[in-house]
C-alpha cells in the first residue's frame, strides 16, 4: 500500500492492486459479510418458529451480536471503500446496467445499515438491551409497545427487501458468468484471474 492523493485533493490509500479486480479486503469485506447476513437471515426467521424459552432466548442473543458486528463491518467496508476506488465497470456493460448496479449497490448498503439499527431499535424498544461482545450498546429508544411493533414490522419488512435485492445481485452476477461469459463475478473471486 501507498498513499497517495487524487487530483481532487482527497487523501486515499491505494492499493497495488490491479485496477481490473477488487482488492483482497474488498473480496474479505464481500464474502464474510455475505455469509454473516445468510446466517443473519436464517436466524431470524428459525426466530421466529420457536417458542419462547431459553434456546429461543440464546438464539436472539447471537443474532443480536450477528446484527452488531454486521453493522460494525459495514462502516468499516464503507470507509474502505471511500479509500479503495473499485475497479472501472466492464467497457462491454451497458450504461443501464451500470445504473442498476450502483443503485443495488447503494440499496444494500442502505440496508446493511438500517437493518441491524432497527433490530437494536425493536429490541430497546422492547425493553430488551443490547450486547454484544460483552459491552451493553447505549440506549437509543425506552421500552414503547407502540413503537416496538413498529419497529418489528420494519425490520421484518427490510429483511424481506434484502433478500429480494440479494437475489436481484446474485442473479446478476451468474448472468454475467454464465450468460454474457464476461469477467464481472471472477473480478469478486479470490485467487481468480
């Protein structure tokens, strides 16, 4: 790594890299975090079938702290990114299809965002602090029953969005492999060139 600055003036940490593929933290940011949200998403919908007791109560916790690091590793992925330029879009892929990727892009990172907030907000709400890794998350809303069905409705709802956007990017990407056969998923793969 380097620093360096752009002709805008900003400082920004460049990588080595080459400018064709994303950078390895990039694909670290990428793949864990994907993996976190799948298991995020399983959660909480196992969550929801099970009575309440103690396995129900220890399954919230850890989908508490899985919401928390997720948030965490989205600020961290989102300053990686203002600091790590991706690499340039395909010269074959079409304006329109690089509109609808940035605006899925920029979906999901909304998302990533306002999901584990509005689990921490539905938790409080609820009467409920929130842990993770040993530190009790500061107090962002009092217990309101009103505003914890609100809460629950909302991020019951984004989660569903997520999914849909989700699916929406994995489809684009095999069909960006296996349809048009161009490099858009490989540039995302590990060990890849």
């Amino acid at each position: 790594m380097c620093l360096g600055f752009v002709v805008t003036g900003e400082l920004r940490i460049m990588s080595r890299q080459s400018v064709d593929r994303f950078d390895t933290v990039t694909m670290a940011f990428h793949w864990g975090m994907a993996l976190v949200i799948v298991a995020l998403w399983g959660a909480g919908h196992v969550i929801e079938g099970m009575i309440d007791g103690p396995p129900r109560s220890e399954l919230i916790g850890l989908h508490k702290v899985m919401g928390v690091v997720i948030l965490a590793l989205v600020v961290s992925r989102l300053a990686w990114r203002f600091t790590h330029r991706p690499p340039r879009s395909l010269p074959s892929t079409p304006a329109f299809e690089r509109l609808m990727s940035s605006l899925a892009h920029a979906a999901l990172y909304v998302l990533m965002l306002a999901l584990p907030l509005g689990g921490i907000l539905m938790s409080q709400s609820g009467g409920h602090p929130v842990t993770a890794l040993g530190f009790e998350l500061p107090l962002l809303v009092g217990k309101d029953a009103a505003l914890h069905e609100l809460f629950e409705f909302g991020h019951q709802s984004l989660g569903w969005v997520l999914a849909l956007v989700l699916l929406a990017h994995v489809g684009a990407a095999l069909r960006h492999h296996f349809v048009q056969k161009d490099a858009t998923l490989r540039r995302m793969l590990p060990g890849r060139d």
